[in-house]
C-alpha cells in the first residue's frame, strides 16, 4: 500500500497490487523508483464500496527543493503572485548565510504551494494583513525554466528561539511527528508547517528515520518550551567518513580514476531507495574490485572487450564518492538479523601459506525482514553461505570472513526469506 497526500491536503491510504502500472519519465518502472515525496498522478478506478489504483505515473525532478530560504516578509504581490521577503539568507550545510542579492528578493509562488503559521494553513490575503515583517522560511524549487519557485512558507513566531542543529536522528514516535536527535536534546516535533526535506524531496514527518543524518531548525516555544521544528534537512553529507551502500548499473569506467553508474539505488536502513540520476565515483588506491573469484586487479576493471564491466549491476560501499569497494555479488532485498554460534571454514592456499578461511556460519535467535510487509518474522536458526564477492562491514570498518567472531550479531542481505542461502552483505552490528 502507499499513502498519499492530495493538492487539498486530504490523506488516503491505497492498496497497491503488482497488476499496478508504475511510469518514470515515460517508461514502465520497478516500484523500489517510488520513494517518499514523489509527486505522482493517479489512474484511479472508484465505486461506492472501493477505490482501486490502476496507474502510478511519478513525476519528474523538477519537484526537488532547490533551497530553503529565511528572511522577513514585505507583501505577496497578488497580481504577479509573487512573494516578495527581504533580509534574506539562505541554508548551507546547516547554517543560514546571506544570499549575494541585496534588497527584495520576489519569488513567484508554485501553483500548488501552502503558507503555514502556528501549525495552520493561511492565506494570501491574511499574509498582506497580518505578517509584513514577520520572519519565515520558504522551500523552493525550480520550474523547467530555471525560475525559483515557494512551495512552502512557514513563519516563525517572533517570540520563538531559533536552534540549530547538525546531528543525525537517534529516535522516532511513528504517527507523532517527535524525534530525538543523537546528542541527547529532548524530542522534536514536526508539524503542520514543518518543512522537511529528504534526499530532495519534501517529505512528511513520516519520513524521518533513525540514523538520518539531519541539520535541524528548530524553534523553542516561548511559552511551552516545546521545540517544533521549522526545517528538517535530511542528505548525504560529502566527507562525513560515514559509508554507503549502493547498487547501480555500470554506464562508463575511465581506467583507473573512475566509474559512472545510469542510476542508483542506495541502502535506507533495510530498504533500497531509487535514485534516477546519475552518479560518480572515484577510483583510489585503495579501492578493492570483488568479482565471483574474489579481488581482481584494477587494470583488470575496464570498459571494453570480453570481460568489460560497463553494464553490469555492481555494489558500491562507498566514502563520499570515493569507492571503496566494488562488488559483483548478486542483488538482494531481505534482512536477516541474528547472533553467530557457528563458523564454518575451509583449507585456504597451500604449504605454509595454508589457512582456514571462513565459508559460512549459523546464526541463532533469526529474524527476517519483509520489505513488503514491514514486518520481522522469526527463523529460530539460519545458515549462511560467505561468497568470494560478499561485502562484510562493521560501521565503518571493512572486515574480511576471518574477522567474524561467534557472539557477533549481524545483519545479512540476502536473496529470499528463506533459512538458508548466499550472503551478499553481512554488517556486524555489535
């Protein structure tokens, strides 16, 4: 099922079968393209006991928030629907800094665009009657001529106090619009107004899961002391040292510097999250390429001849945009958690340089995650197979099999639900 908010604000949840046709940019698409804050239209089949959906067409980029603005209202220009803000900055990497532009700056409003104060929806004319020279934050985006346009306004209540954040979310209650952030504040709370953008997108406060990595506007009320937030600005932080994992098609190699994917999809927690643009990554010393024989030299990994790897789907466990590891192994959508109580190993090399390699383990204490149901069910005990190209994690650190450790708990990516089978990625957790 997807939930959806309509242009008049009204939510509705629909049942979302595979006989669904789902359109990106023209063409049938996999529902993993469908991510949170996507604009769509709808092919809806209604009667008086049913709403059934029959076509999902997702719009294109140009609904992406290109900046959010602060700065203090003078008028909307209701002939020009414009709105026209002075003393105005703009938010960078978590702070405001003054836009280049002195004076008035006019941003014209999106045909689809909503103005907030105290949690309730205002309008044009309240705005020019109540609220000249009153502070607020304004998420635009760009129309396909390049022009800027406000799709949300929130003001702020003078009496407020404003706080910055930069942090990652520690905490959600689901249905509440609260989170905690890592370095321990009390919750926030995300509301009617709140602008929160995630990977681009404006997003409900639904969106916002632990671990996300978030600079936060926050306002204390002055009376209650309750921290509502004004923006919420989830994104990849370049040099933040945190890895990422991703899954992409291989469009370009540029020998020994570089590779570019068509597209990525890039892991969210337990689920993949489809991104249609494309990406960069460069390729370091230290850059290790995994294939069905294990690791290969880079010279070996070119863009053309028999063995070219341009088109061929990889993983990419990535720093920023460095890579860090390059991998074959095969896709996978289910999460398998449990704690090793058995590791398998196998005679490795020959002489003196023989050793026992690890090959695959046990896990007990197995649970599964569903990624259409959203569900852990329980497997009592699993086995796992430990492939050439298996990518093994712990935060930051990569691991090889023989770092494994009976106690560990791990997580596996894998092909199926079943209790046994290939691990593609396994991240030890503890």
């Amino acid at each position: 099922s997807i939930a959806v908010q309509y242009d008049d604000g009204t939510q509705q949840v629909l049942d979302v079968d595979d006989k669904v046709i789902l359109i990106s940019e023209g063409r049938l698409a996999d529902y993993d393209q469908l991510m949170d804050g996507d604009r769509v239209r709808l092919l809806l089949h209604e009667t008086n006991k049913f709403t059934a959906v029959k076509e999902i067409v997702i719009e294109g980029s140009e609904h992406f928030i290109t900046n959010v603005y602060k700065g203090l209202i003078d008028r909307i220009d209701e002939t020009s629907d414009k709105l026209i803000v002075f003393n105005t900055e703009v938010l960078e990497r978590g702070r405001w800094e003054r836009i280049g532009q002195k004076g008035f700056l006019e941003i014209r409003l999106a045909n689809d665009y909503s103005i907030y104060y105290d949690g309730k929806e205002i309008s044009m004319e309240e705005i020019n009657k109540y609220f000249s020279e009153s502070e607020a934050y304004i998420a635009v985006e760009k129309d396909y001529g390049g022009q800027e346009r406000a799709v949300l306004v929130s003001i702020r209540n003078k009496m407020d106090s404003e706080v910055l954040y930069d942090d990652s979310i520690y905490s959600t209650a689901s249905g509440t619009g609260r989170f905690t952030l890592s370095k321990g504040q009390g919750y926030i709370r995300a509301g009617a107004g709140s602008i929160i953008i995630k990977h681009g997108r404006l997003v409900s406060a639904n969106s916002i899961s632990p671990r996300d990595m978030a600079y936060v506007v926050a306002n204390r009320d002055y009376s209650s002391g309750e921290y509502v937030a004004g923006v919420v600005q989830i994104t990849d932080r370049p040099g933040s040292g945190t890895l990422q994992i991703y899954r992409a098609r291989i469009k370009s190699i540029e020998e020994n510097k570089g590779f570019t994917v068509e597209s990525f999809s890039r892991l969210d927690g337990m689920l993949w999250n489809y991104y249609n643009t494309e990406k960069t990554f460069r390729l370091t010393y230290s850059t290790r390429i995994l294939d069905e024989e294990g690791l290969i030299n880079q010279r070996d990994f070119v863009g053309y001849g028999d063995e070219s790897y341009v088109g061929r789907v990889v993983y990419i466990v990535a720093d920023d945009t460095d890579a860090v590891i390059v991998s074959t192994a095969p896709y996978g959508i289910y999460n398998a958690r449990g704690v090793i109580y058995r590791i398998d190993t196998r005679q490795s090399g020959e002489g003196e340089n023989a050793s026992e390699q690890p090959v695959g383990f046990n896990i007990r204490d197995a649970v599964i995650y569903d990624p259409y149901q959203h569900l852990w069910t329980g497997k009592n005990e699993m086995e796992i197979n430990i492939l050439k190209n298996t990518i093994i994690l712990r935060g930051n650190t990569i691991l090889e099999p023989s770092d494994l450790r009976k106690g560990d708990t791990v997580r596996v990516i894998k092909v199926d639900n079943s209790v046994s089978g290939d691990a593609f990625i396994i991240i030890v957790e503890n």
